[in-house]
C-alpha cells in the first residue's frame, strides 16, 4: 500500500536561518572574497624567482632534521583493512640540498628506512651522508621540532 504525504516536507533552513546574527555579518563578507578553493597552496617566489614559501608555511635549510613520511606504507597498505604495526609512519631525515627553482621535490634528504621503532632513538641522532638519499615534495616533510 502507497500512502500520498499530503503535507509537504519542511524544509532545511538557509546558512543565514541557522547562524546567530553575530555571525552573519562574518558569513556575507567572506563569501565575497572567496574566489577559487584550491587542492593545495601556491609556492610563493621572490623577484629573481626563487621560491619563498613552496605553499607549506615552512622553508628548510640544509642541515635541517626532518621526519619524512613513509611512501612505501602508503603504497602497500592501500587495499589491505588492517595494518601492520612494525612499520614507521615516518622516517628520520635530514636535509642536505634544497632547489629554490622546483617548488615541487625542493628538498634532497638522506633517511633511514630500515630502523622499526625510531621513537626509541637519542634525539640527537639523525641521518648523514652515508644515508639513503631522495628529493621529496615539501609536503612530505614536518619539523623535527617546533623551532
């Protein structure tokens, strides 16, 4: 059996019905300024073309200690609903070159990928030269600390 409603709906309130009215003012004003949303920030270049800000809010330099994200957990784990727990999410780096021309893989970091529990490690002890070495995307990278 099939019963017709015969009142109608209610309806879902507009953005501006279910806001306190300290916030609607807030609300219109930044609807104007909205032009485009992007995936990711714009790297920010100097006049002689190098790069300021790669889009992140942080510029390393060399010498830098860095924890670098795992690609290969990413890679591996995709399907899988479980995951393993003897794998870092992030590696130990340092920072030994960075390219002010390529905003995308700027930064040239030796790692170590073979060390399971890295939290364990003195906190001075970082990767070298002998390390393996990548150049990696600025967002592959956090601080090691909140200097």
């Amino acid at each position: 059996m099939c019963l017709i409603r015969s009142t109608p709906l209610p309806r879902r309130p507009e953005v501006e019905e279910r806001l306190a009215n300290v916030y609607l003012s807030e609300v219109s004003s930044n609807r104007a300024k909205i032009s485009c949303i992007l995936g990711r920030y714009p790297a920010k270049f100097n006049d002689s073309g190098h790069v300021v800000d790669p889009g992140t809010g942080y510029l390393y330099e060399v010498g830098d200690c860095v924890y670098l994200r795992n690609f290969e957990q990413d890679e591996a784990y995709i399907d899988r609903p479980k995951r393993r727990h003897n794998e870092s999410n992030y590696y130990r780096a340092s920072i030994i070159e960075v390219d002010y021309q390529n905003p995308d893989f700027m930064y040239k970091v030796c790692y170590w990928n073979d060390i399971i529990d890295i939290d364990h490690l003195p906190p001075d002890q970082w990767p070298g030269e002998g390390s393996l070495s990548a150049w990696v995307s600025p967002y592959d990278v956090a601080p090691s600390t909140a200097d």
